[in-house]
C-alpha cells in the first residue's frame, strides 16, 4: 500500500514538473483550471467554477482575484 502512495505521489511530482515547463512558469495548474472553466461557459458563477474546478470558495476568489489583477 505504501509503494502506491509513494508512486502516486511521485506521479504528481512530474505531472507538476511537466505543467511548469509547458506553463512556462506563468500559471499554475489551479490558475489553469479556473482559466479553462471560465472559457469553457459562457457565464460561470462562483458557485458553478467551484463545482467544476474543484476548487474551494475562498480558494477560487483568491486565483480570480490575482489573475485580475496580473491582466
């Protein structure tokens, strides 16, 4: 069981790894998901992002707040 957390743990690693190169260091996967919600409706609540992104309220206003405010 452990080995399986260990390789799972490891695969996040790389997929992060992986997401920073392509990102090119400008988003990070959180930024990426809100951005790919938001284009993917055409009037996404708050509420709708937090049920498709899986990520929390408090969370989300965050990212949205700083991708504002980066333009």
């Amino acid at each position: 069981m452990n080995e399986a957390f260990h390789l799972l743990h490891r695969a996040g690693q790389k997929a992060a790894e992986v997401f920073a190169v392509k990102a090119g260091g400008k988003l990070t996967p959180r930024q990426y998901a809100v951005m790919a919600a938001i284009a993917g409706t055409s009037r996404a609540s708050q509420t709708d992002l937090v049920m498709i992104t899986g990520v929390d309220r408090s969370t989300l206003a965050d990212i949205v707040k700083r991708l504002v405010q980066r333009g």
